[in-house]
C-alpha cells in the first residue's frame, strides 16, 4: 500500500453497492426482449466487513446459534445407510453426543482375495459415519494407536479454529498413546467428511478418512426412503503386497466405494416407489470420479457447501465428484431391475492386475502358446480380444491379488471391478436386509438372441451385409484449404519464424 494511500469516504459505492447495482441493470437487460424489467435492488448500506457468513443458505445457521437438544434418530432423522460400513454409536452426556475414535492400524479385505494393513478408524477402512442433526453439541475422542502422530480435520464444517484439526497450524499433532478430545456445535446440514490433516500424503493415502453426516434440525420437504452414503477413494496396491503405496501419484489400481471394490461391493437395495437419496464423497489422492447410474436420472441437491436452491438444479444421469467434495443426488426409483452405477473413467472400473500389461489387442499367440506350453502346459496369453473371461477362466492369480474385472452376474461374467456396485429396485421387497437375489425381466423386456423369423422380418442379414455402412466423406479427415496467394492477404510480419 502506497504512503498516499486514502480511505474512500462513504460518497465512494462499496463493492457491495456496486455489485447490486449490476445485478439491477443487468436483470433489466436480461428481460428487456421480453419486456419485463425486474425493480431495482435497494443498495446495501452497511460496509463489507459487516458481512455475515452464508446469510441466504439454508443449510446454516448464524454464527453463535445456540446448541439444540440431541437430535434422535427416527424422530428427527431417518439414519443413514453406509453399504459395507457402519454408524459411530454416541452417548449423551449433559445434553452432548460423546463419540469416541480409534486411529489404528487395521488389517482390511477389499475384495474376497485382496487384502492389506492400512489405517483406519475403529477397527475398519474408511472410518464409521458420524451421523449428528444440525444444533447439535458433540464432543469427538480421538485415541491414537498408531506409530505415527496425527490429528483428525472436520472437512467442510464451520467450528471454531482451534478444533480445525491441521497439525502444528491450529494444534498439536496427536502423538501416540495420546486422546485429544475435539468439541463444537453444527451450526450446518449436508454431507461432509473427515480425515487425518498430518502428513496427508501417508494418512489419507492408507486410509484415515470418514463420511458425516448432519441432517436438518427443520426439514422442508419429504425424507428419503432410502438416504445411502458411499465414500470413493483410490489406492495403489502392488501384486502381493500386503500395504497400499501412499506415495503413488498417479497409476492407482484399487478403485473402491466405502473401501470396497467389485465384486466386494454391497448393493443398494430399495423398493418400488422409494425416495432415494445418495450421498458421495470423494477423498482420492488426485482423481475425480464421474459417478454414473444406469436407469435414472436424478438431480444434484447439494454440494458439502449446503442445498442447491431448486431453481439452480437441472436433470443428470452422471455426477461428478471433484477430490475433496460431496455431491448428494435424489430420485423417486419407480424403473424395477438392476442398475449398474460406477465410475465412468474406464480405467476406474478395473481392479490391481489390469495395470502394466502390453497392448496385445489383434495379436494371434495361437503359435506362441504352442511354443511355450512345450515349457509351461497351462500357459495361455491373455488380452488379444480384451479383458473379458477373466472370471470364467477361474485362473490361477498371484497371493493377494484378484482378477483384473468380474463377477459372476444372472446370465454372463460382469465385466468390471474396482468403482462399481450395483442398485437392485424391487417391486416386492420382503427386507432391505437381504439381498433379493438377481431381477428376473418380464416376458418381452430381456434382450436375446434374435430369432430367424425376426430378421427375416426386419431384412438383416447375419454376416452383417444389410447394415448400411459409413459413407467415405463422412470418415475422410479434414484438409485445410491452399494457402492465400501474394497479394490476397495480409504479409507475413517480418522476422517471424515457428517455434519461438
């Protein structure tokens, strides 16, 4: 700032002033082709600093608000479900929700097959959902037992700086053997998350992450059937290891949602009719995932910073979730069957082996895999015509390993693993407790084999000669008209050459 510096005297409009001043011009421009001016906004008078935090969203509360008796589940919320996870159980003491959590190293299965040491939370990866009503008072124990210390960061909520939870900047690190105990009231409502802010890299990387959830004290609308929260995250496991890699940066091979991979992932079970809700974080090291759910489509209705008025939310089949963020999705399930939804980057659906292996997609090894079963009788190359078989080869793989895509589904090998699971709608549904089994289709709704007198029918020919075929302009590439002539335009600037 210059030694000339002067504060503006209030004859100056204030950034406030002057955006509201935009807004009310550029509303009347807006409209004006359909003649309707919107009337000017009055101007704020008070200065920014008086700015207060989150005034017109809903999902807050002022700061200071006052705690609120324990929300109780079933009377002012309908509990979550965490598929393959769990809720932190609380107890209330003088009128707060006491948890308790234990950063521990645990021995956790991804997929039958596939196992490794990570750090998690309570004797599981990721750690439990704390599940809390907004206005609540909560008071969270952390015990480390781990070798290493840490602290655990309330991401996404608004508490006091000192119960931020970042080593050495608002606290001392957690060391071993140590509890700290962390206290503050939610003042918001929404899907957040959880995890260690030491030495991150390592932390998160090995597990040390976690859902909350704070439902509204006053809801406005009808409550979900079904409210699933799933957390997404990706490790580098090698072949036969038996930790993950924490200092990977990019080949990630072990894609999972609430720490599972295909075919290890729990369904999401629901009836016909159902309001479905669900709510996903991403904790990734570096990859945002495109969530895609077959079926439906359904709109985004929050983000972690609070609800998306409903005149800003728009129809989508495939939510992405940036690295760090929430998104939380809602639809009516009125379409019966089995829904495929998983991660759309394709990489992100293939589990540990699917990484590293050569391009030998058109290779014919028929004469290499005469030659080397002289030397080794069950050998046979794999991948000329893809990834599928894997399951149904029941090969041999490595201690600790499982096949790169697969599961057994009603009809066929499912081709994919890692970032999948699957939502099974039914019309009678005896228990969400239960897994109903695979959806069988009505009559004239499965797609088969066409019979002959069906492409007799329709003119279509087996040895694919009916199909048209695309024209030779449509797939020729582009060529650039010739050059300008001398004197046709302008010329080239002197001294100009590529490549500087």
């Amino acid at each position: 700032m210059s030694a000339n510096h002067q504060v503006p005297s209030r004859s100056v409009l204030t950034r406030r002033e002057m955006l509201a001043a935009g807004a009310a011009a550029g509303s009347v421009a807006l409209f004006a082709g359909r003649a309707v001016a919107q009337p000017a906004q009055p101007q704020a008078t008070e200065p920014d600093r008086d700015f207060k935090f989150q005034p017109n969203n809903p999902a807050h509360e002022p700061a200071g608000h006052a705690p609120e008796p324990p929300g109780e589940p079933g009377k002012d919320y309908t509990p979550v479900v965490v598929p393959n996870g769990w809720t932190l159980p609380y107890r209330v003491v003088d009128g707060v929700k006491v948890f308790h959590m234990v950063a521990e190293e645990v021995e956790h299965e991804f997929a039958p097959g596939l196992k490794a040491r990570c750090w998690g939370y309570n004797g599981g990866v990721h750690g439990p959902v704390i599940e809390v009503v907004q206005g609540d008072r909560v008071r969270i124990f952390v015990t480390n037992k781990l070798t290493a210390p840490t602290t655990v960061h309330w991401h996404g909520v608004i508490i006091e700086s000192g119960m931020d939870g970042v080593g050495g900047l608002t606290q001392k690190a957690i060391l071993p053997g140590e509890t700290y105990m962390y206290e503050f009231t939610l003042r918001q409502h929404g899907t957040l998350m959880y995890h260690s802010h030491h030495d991150e890299m390592t932390q998160m990387g090995m597990g040390l992450t976690g859902l909350i959830v704070v439902h509204p004290r006053r809801t406005t609308g009808p409550r979900p059937d079904r409210d699933f929260a799933i957390m997404l995250h990706e490790w580098k496991i090698e072949v036969g290891a038996e930790r993950p890699d924490p200092n990977e940066m990019s080949d990630f091979n072990t894609l999972t949602m609430n720490a599972k991979c295909f075919p290890g992932t729990q369904p999401l079970i629901v009836k016909k009719g159902d309001r479905v809700r669900i709510r996903i974080g991403n904790l990734s090291a570096m990859d945002h995932h495109p969530i895609h759910l077959h079926g439906y489509y359904f709109v985004i209705t929050e983000t972690d910073g609070g609800v998306i008025p409903e005149s800003a939310r728009w129809p989508e089949t495939t939510v992405l979730v940036p690295v760090g963020s929430t998104r939380t999705v809602e639809f009516i399930a009125d379409n019966p069957g089995d829904w495929a939804m998983h991660c759309h980057m394709t990489h992100h659906v293939m589990n540990q082996m699917g990484h590293h292996l050569p391009n030998m997609i058109g290779v014919d090894a028929r004469g290499l895999d005469n030659k080397v079963r002289n030397l080794l009788p069950d050998y046979m190359t794999m991948g000329q015509d893809g990834m599928a078989g894997m399951t149904e080869m029941g090969m041999a793989v490595p201690p600790n390993s499982i096949p790169m895509v697969g599961g057994i589904g009603p009809y066929d090998e499912i081709t994919m693993g890692g970032m999948f699971t699957i939502l099974k709608v039914r019309e009678n549904l005896t228990s969400y407790d239960e897994d109903p089994g695979w959806y069988e289709p009505p009559p004239g709704t499965l797609s088969t084999v066409a019979t002959p007198e069906a492409l007799q029918a329709n003119s279509i020919g087996t040895d694919g000669g009916s199909a048209p075929r695309a024209p030779a302009g449509a797939m020729k590439s582009w060529v650039l008209p010739k050059p300008l002539e001398a004197g046709d335009g302008p010329a080239p600037m002197p001294g100009h050459h590529h490549g500087h």
